[in-house]
C-alpha cells in the first residue's frame, strides 16, 4: 500500500480516519457535469464494494450483506452537510 501523500485534483469521493478515530466521507459530485449523477456514485459503490472484497479476502457477497445490513440498521448517525 502506498502511504506517500498525493495531491487529488477533482476528487470524487474520499473517505479517511478522523483524527478522533471516526471515519469521515466527502462526496464531491461535479455540478458542470450531468454524467456525474447519483446513478454513477452507485457504481463506483459498487466497484468500493468489489475492491473490498478482494482486499480482505472474501467474496464480494459477504461485503455486500455487510452494506445491506447497514442500509437496514445504521450503526452511526449522519452529520454531513447535504443540499437537500
């Protein structure tokens, strides 16, 4: 794994460890882009989901029941901001 810092120029999504031990996800979608809807950070999910699952070994449905039950019974509140 690479550990050097990297300059990310148009992010999309970065997730990172808070310095309190949390976990923090930004989400950048690009407002001069109309391919860049809800319906691609499904896909790229998806494609979290499937590196996930080869990182740690397991099958990429073990990682997904892990996501459903999530969905199902958050175990941490949502505090971002969001432009609803």
């Amino acid at each position: 794994m690479n550990t050097q810092p990297r300059i990310v120029v148009k992010p999309l999504i970065i997730v990172y460890r808070t310095e309190s031990g949390g976990i923090a996800c930004e989400i950048w979608p690009p407002e001069d882009d109309p391919d860049y809807g809800f319906e691609l950070y499904g896909l790229i999910i998806a494609d979290v989901i499937r590196h996930a699952a080869r990182a740690f070994g397991v099958p990429e449905q073990s990682v997904f029941d892990w996501v459903k039950k999530e969905m199902k019974r958050p175990t941490t509140t949502f505090t971002g901001d969001t432009k609803q």
